[in-house]
C-alpha cells in the first residue's frame, strides 16, 4: 500500500467524519484529502518531484499531518528532523539528505533563519504557519495549497521509499533509515490487528511527530479510519485536559510521558476516564509505573510495542491481556511482549548464529517492515542488515511462549570479571529500593575486573543517600557479580534521547575519559 | 513476510499448541515446522529448487497444508490445481505451468496415472498418502521427509512469487494468476485484522485448499497462530459433525454450503453450538440464508469477504457488526462490505475513467494484495491490470459510506433496449417469489431488444411452474424493462464452478448456439 493510499481510502470510508483536530481546527476525512492532494500539487508547482527529499522541522500540528502523505504523495521522500537536535545536527541530517525543500513552522523560524547561513542543499524554504507570518525568505504553504490543482495520482520513486528516518542517535551522529512504502504499511496494519481500537477511536498525538513511534501510530489510526487529536508537544498537564476534553480514547506515551503525568501536582484519574488504551513504548517501562496506571484509571487498557526506527517500527507488542499484574502470568509484565504479525525474531551470538530458546543474545528481526540500509552508510548497512535481519543492537531472549525480554543495549551491557551483568536487571533491583527515585546502571573502568558496575541514582525526596544500603539491597536479591561496586548520587534528571531513552553513553563519559571501552 | 516465515513464527510462539488435525491425526506448530522444514529438504533432495513450479492435486490433508509452506521454502511456487476439472485441463495446467513436480494423493491416484501417458513437463510424482500405498511410478512423500535433512533457512525466486493460482474459469480455460508473497501476506493480515479470531481458534477447512479462499484462510490463521482442523472434503453432516466434535470455532464456507448444511434432513442447530463465526464468500450469499443462519445459532457472527484470485483474495470485507438483520442499517447485508486494510477501490466507466460514488461501473482494486499478471498471458495481464489496478470483472457501485455493493459480473452484465439490466437484482426479486428455491438471470437474443431478460427457475418441492405469476411479481417490484420475458424450469442444480459461482456461460449456450454475444 502506497502510504498515500491510506488517505484516500479512509476518505471513500469515513468522508464526513473527523480525521484531525488541532488548536481547535478541524478537518473531515474529505478535507483532509483534499488538502493533502493540493499540498501534493503545491510541491510539483515547486518543481518538487520523485526521488526528491522533503526534510520537516516543526511541532505537531495538522499540516506535520497532511506533509506525511503529501510529500510521498509525488513520489518524494519525508525527512522529518528531530526537534530537539542541536545546530550541528540540523545541518548535517539536512545535508547527507541531500533535501531539497524543507517544511518548517513558527516555532523553528528563528533556528531555521539561522541555518540558511550554512551551506545547504535546500533550495525552498516552506512556511507552514499562517500565510501572515511568513518571513520573507520563504514560502508560505497554505497559500500555495489553497491556489494549486489538487493532484490525483500518487507515484513511486526509486526503490518506493517513503522517507529517510534518522535515528534518535543514542549513540553518535544520527544515521538516515531507509524506509519504504511496504515496510511503514505493514507496521502499521500489524499493530492495527493487534490493536482492540477501530474506526470510532480519537488518537492523541502528543509524542514528537518526527519520531517512528508517533509516525507509526499515525498511520496506524490511518488505516483505522480513526479521528487524530493533536497538540504540538508533549506537556503533562495540556495532556490531561486534551484527553478529557477531546474525548481521546487511545495515545501513545512513552514512559517518561506517563510518569510526568501521574507524578504532576494537578493529576486527576477523573480527566482520563474516556481513555481506553495506552500504548506505551520506546523505552522500558517501570513496573511499578505500570500498575499504578492501571490502577488508577478503571478499565484502562495498556499495549506495549518494543521496536526500533530500522523496523518501521514494529517488532514485538505486549498485548492489553498479557497485563496481567498477578500470579504466574504477571512475569510477562517484564516482557516487550511478541513477536508483531509481520516480524519473525531470533537471538544470535557474537558470530551471528541463532541461540536456543532462553540464551540472552543480540535480537535480530525480519519481515516486511525492515529498513532498506542506512542512506549513505553501506557500511553500516552491512553490519547491522545481515542477510535480511536488522541486528538491533539490544541484547535479550526469548522464552517458551515466544515472549522476548530485553535486557540491555548490546553496547550498554557490562562486562566485570569476564561475567556478563545486564544493565537492566540490576536497576529494575535498585529501583526497588525505597529511598532510589530513579536509577541508571553503567559500566565504569576498574582495573581488577575490566569493567565495574555503578550505580547513578536520583533519590526519592527526602530520602537519605546511602550507597551501602543500596548495594547491601541488591546483595540480598542478585548474585554479587551484578551489584554495583559503587554508586553516585546526581539531583538534575538522567540524560535523555528525543525517544525518552536514557543516554548511557553521556553517564559513563565522565568515567572513561581518556580510556578506551571495548565493545562487541 | 516469506509464507514460510508465518509458520516458523507460529512455531516460536504457539510450539506445543496445536496445528493441524486431520482424520484423527494431530500436529503441534513444532511438529508442524520440523515437517515443513523436512519436505523442503526433501524437495531439495530432489533437485527442486528456486523459480521451479510444484503442483498439488489433492483432497484436503495436513500435507497439503504442509506442502504450502514447504514448496515456497525453496524459492519454489505451488500450482494449486482445481480438483473439479476435465483432464484437458489438468493437461493444460501442467502444461502451461511448466510444472516439474506433482504432489497428488490416494483419491487422485488412478487420474494421475492416466494424466501420465500425456506429454507433460512433470519429472517427478510425488505421492501425499502413506508409503505402502505409493505406486511404483511416485515417490513416497512420507518416506522422503523422514529421510531428508530439515531446511532451516527460506529461499526466495525471482520476483518473489509464492505460486501460480490457476482461476476457477467460470469463463474459458484458466488462467494463471501470479501472486507474490506480499500478496498473501498482506491479505492474511489483512483479513486477521478484521475479525474478531484470535490464537485460540480453530478454523474448519471444509473448503478446497486448492481455491484461493481457504488458502487465504490458512495464511490467516497461520498468522494468528489458531489450530487448523481439516476434512478432506464439503459433506455436511460431516462438516456439522466435526465442528461439534472437535471445538471448531471459525469456519470458511461458500453459500452453496451454508445452504446444503442448513437444508440436510439431519440439521441440528446444536451442533453449531460452538462456531463463533462464519466466513463467508466467493459468490453472493442469499439474504434469506443469511437470516435463517444468524437465527438459527444464537450469537453466531457472519463475516464475508469479496474479491479474486487476482487479489490473492481479499478486496472487501463485510464485518460481523455490520450484519445487522433489521432497521436502516439492514441494507448493508445486500453490500460485500467495505475496502479491507491493504485495499483502495474505484469504480470505472467502460474507457476506465473514474465515476462519482453512487454511480455503476466496473469494480477495480489495487493494494499490496494485487496479482503480478496472468503466467504467460502478457494481453490479459494487460487488460486486467491497468496502472497497478486489478479490473475485477465485476460490476458494482460504492455508497457514500464506501459500502460495496456487486450487482453484476461485467460479462454477464444484459443489455436490452439500450438499458443495462444487472442479474443480482432481477434475482433477488424473483427468489422472493414463494414457488422459487433458486434462480439465475441471463440475457437471451432478442431481435426486438438485442438481448432478453430471460429466468431460469428451480422450483421449491411441490410448488406449481408459473411462468406468468413469477413476471408479474417482478412487475410489481422494478421496472418493466427490468423484468424477465420469459421463464424456463429446470429440476436438475444449476451449474457451479469450483468455488461455487453459477456458471452462466453454460446457462446462456443453449440460447446463443450460432449467435455471437457482444459484451464490453
């Protein structure tokens, strides 16, 4: 399925009903078409046309919406760009993109301003805000959809990609992911199918529409013929009352999201009684975090989906019945769920050759929605694209039933005494602990054990720091090789990535300075 | 997804739950991978491999079930063959196929044989039945797959066609359909999506394994991981029993047998009790019959699909709650429902121009669903697929809705006068007539209107053959010009194709015999 297509189905389906709502502004299923295809027609006016790159640097809004179908719509590729990047990275996704237009909104006029000074291959600057605001220097978009031909056809470019996705970049520079049509499609029928929400579901779209996780949730509640409620960014109080106001009966948080929600001052379980489902994702969830949702919004349903941006997303999802919080079950809770329709898993060593069920390896996925290489980076495209299974990089295993627990990235993962410890383990241990707020396990250097396990902890408020208790804590329920050694204490929040990932790699900087970490 | 990935999924998800039964013989998904994985070693044993054509001439069984997935491991296509056809088909098939290996079983065994004096492409006879029942002139499948190594991995041939699907030719010789995996795929999923079954299943395969709707069946609880419980073939009362004795809860069954079922003088609605859902398709479905069924099993949900081979099959799907028996939304139980996920319509004038919504036209489809074009048929290929879109052949028009609604096959289409006249209408007023059990329409020649409508009648039991009460019935109900001119009896069936469609063609003969019939 073109990804166009979706539009345009839902169009023939749900016509009259309410496809996006925004700041107030809404638009039908037929409205919505229509200005997709004006915004299609627009571009070619440009001179816009197939294979092109269309990069997008702004908040959600309904037309970040609409750019998602229009763009490919000519057969050009989307780059939405991650807004939280800094300069440097603006330029250099921009650049090894190659894009040739860039869509942009009010909110990123003055950085984007600012970036023309750079050498860039953009050739048009695009306003999406009201015509009136539109600086000089670019071009406004409503008005140049409002006066264009609306094109019918959509078209193919090379290979049918539908976009160039760069990575949140836990690690390093972000790398462009080679999506195609087929591979956003399936993701998004899978979790459709896996999904208890229909037709007559509202979609809050708070999560950064630049992330694959919001994307495919987008294209998701597309195929659905659902109604998308957006905001333009993520604020836990905005979110509750746009839940409660908007009748949202399904969103996608990530659990940093979730736990800002709960935790704020003016939480009130009353403005989420219309939600139905939260599908949460993109990092781990805290099992306590987990229950106490489930607890304090009757009959809400919670869904996982573990993947990442070379899956489109998709690989494995946790079903609402797999969230079980008692009895034998409730182990499953700890998961990342199954494998997704459209996604066939194995667990592999060192040297790429699969493990028996049980054995902790590097996770590799395969099916139909598996990126097509890194843009520019065959290289990388060889290491991580290995005779069609994208190595996510996450280590884990897989149980009897199929349910894959992940246990740390590959490279996150601790290496003390010729023993492997896996981040994960250890900090779901420490986070038990009543005085511990938040917890981040790394690897430090030691030079008797290679590397040391350490512990970075955010207190509780009001609970005294004390790294014995901590470690005596873990000694009484894991084996003494994977308690830390060490650990410290910081008062501003963990290092996130724009995913809401913590970023290891910025903890454990200050350790290794000067040193060199061997990793697989 | 390859075909053979859905198995392997189901087998790290599902392992000792069960896959298949058949004649008392049962199979876990573990066992049911290892069996694939040997008869694609086999396979290879025997010098078969990528791009090769493996054609299956069998009753239902757990090997045919085996052998589609088993034959598209090695990059090689199956070419499932019509167990109803004349031997010149069979020759034709072959032939046309350039089959080199035929799996058949003990029932076809004596055709086989016969078959085998013909000059065909096929090198090797491959016999589905136990050992000692192998003729000296096959060899014994069993034997070979006890012998052989497993295969572990999947292969893919050119293009990555799965199979050739010759169509069940309702007019002249078949032609074979090209479907690629994504193809079947994104039908199962799509189909999966839709309804309400889930991995605890069991679906009943009464329907022939060689038509592409109980294939589409297997494909999609495959995906779902469900247990599959197969008969050799249609009987009813062997079908009624069945999904009482062995726990069946989703079945796929044409009309013809829903029909046969609930007329059997040994009908028992008791034994239905534990059928959730029927399937549903493949030719239209009497409203009467609908009624009677949902009536006669107390929570029983009906889910039909429409489409072809040539969308591998899905086009649209009538869901269980948009069955509603009575009020304003009872229309839509005339409907073959809406475009499923992986589906976008239109509706096309004779020079394949667009129509507004409302309007009749030839039905055409496209989706990742679509076939690759007709085996050796580059003119039909392009006269049937056209940009990408699959022309059905039927004729039909969309509500504002986007409810399907079918109410011709184009060729069958009658014109008099000048008016088009469409068979599915005139035959729902005629069937309502308390003397008619069933009813097709045809055009006859006519001097004075270039065709007639003319009424050939099976009458109910004991009912008197008025040709004047049932003309004057439709007159009080559609347009004169609508109405037939003239009624023929008739007390032997009407005429079926393997799926179960009235063959008009061989209706209409009689009456053209020397005449030439223009149709668009």
């Amino acid at each position: 399925m073109h990804i166009t297509q979706l539009v345009f189905r839902a169009e023939q389906l749900r016509c009259q009903q309410a496809a996006t709502e925004f700041m107030g502004q809404k638009f039908t299923w037929t409205e919505t078409a229509d200005r997709v295809r004006r915004m299609a027609g627009a571009f070619e006016t440009l001179g816009l046309g197939k294979n092109d790159h269309i990069a997008i640097l702004s908040l959600n809004s309904n037309v970040y919406f609409e750019s998602l179908f229009g763009i490919p719509q000519i057969g050009a590729r989307m780059v939405p760009l991650n807004i939280r990047w800094a300069a440097a990275e603006f330029v250099y996704s921009l650049t090894d993109s190659g894009s040739k237009a860039l869509l942009f909104d009010k909110t990123f006029m003055p950085l984007v301003e600012k970036l023309r000074a750079e050498e860039l291959p953009v050739e048009q600057y695009l306003f999406m805000g009201s015509d009136a605001d539109c600086p000089d220097w670019a071009k406004p978009l409503e008005k140049l959809m409002a006066d264009a031909e609306p094109k019918q056809k959509f078209e193919h470019g090379d290979d049918h990609l539908a976009g160039i996705f760069y990575t949140g970049g836990t690690t390093g520079f972000p790398k462009g992911v080679m999506i195609d049509h087929v591979a956003l499609f399936t993701s998004a029928v899978s979790i459709a199918a896996a999904s208890p929400a229909d037709e007559n579901c509202s979609v809050l779209h708070a999560a950064p529409m630049f992330h694959m996780a919001d994307l495919a949730t987008i294209f998701m509640f597309t195929v659905l013929g659902g109604r998308h409620v957006i905001i333009p960014a993520f604020d836990p109080e905005v979110t509750m009352n746009v839940i409660a106001d908007a009748n949202v009966t399904d969103a996608l948080l990530v659990p940093a999201m979730i736990q800002m929600m709960f935790d704020h001052p003016n939480f009130d379980a009353a403005k989420l009684a219309n939600i139905q489902r939260i599908l949460y994702g993109a990092s781990p969830m805290p099992e306590g975090l987990l229950r106490r949702a489930m607890k304090a919004v009757d009959g809400l349903e919670m869904m996982q989906a573990y993947g990442q941006t070379e899956l489109a997303p998709i690989a494995t999802i946790l079903l609402p019945e797999e969230h079980v919080l008692e009895g034998d079950r409730s182990v499953q809770l700890r998961s990342a769920g199954r494998a997704a329709y459209s996604i066939q898993i194995k667990i592999v060593d060192d040297e790429h050759q699969p493990l028996p069920q049980g054995e902790i390896g590097e996770i590799c996925c395969t099916g139909p929605n598996t990126m097509k290489g890194y843009w520019n980076k065959p290289e990388q495209t060889a290491s991580t694209l290995i005779d069609g299974w994208v190595h996510t990089g996450d280590a884990g295993y897989l149980d009897e039933h199929g349910f894959l627990y992940i246990v740390d990235r590959v490279k996150d993962m601790i290496v003390t005494g010729g023993e492997n410890v896996y981040s994960a383990e250890v900090e779901s241990v420490v986070s038990t602990h009543p005085s511990v707020s938040q917890v981040a396990i790394v690897g430090i250097p030691s030079d008797e054990w290679g590397e040391a396990v350490h512990a970075i902890v955010i207190s509780a408020a009001g609970a005294e720091q004390d790294a014995e208790a901590i470690i005596e804590h873990c000694k009484a329920k894991i084996a003494g090789y994977k308690c830390p050694k060490s650990v410290s204490f910081r008062s501003e929040p963990l290092p996130l990535s724009g995913a809401g990932k913590v970023l290891k790699r910025e903890l454990r900087a200050p350790f290794w300075e000067g040193k060199d970490r061997q990793v697989n």
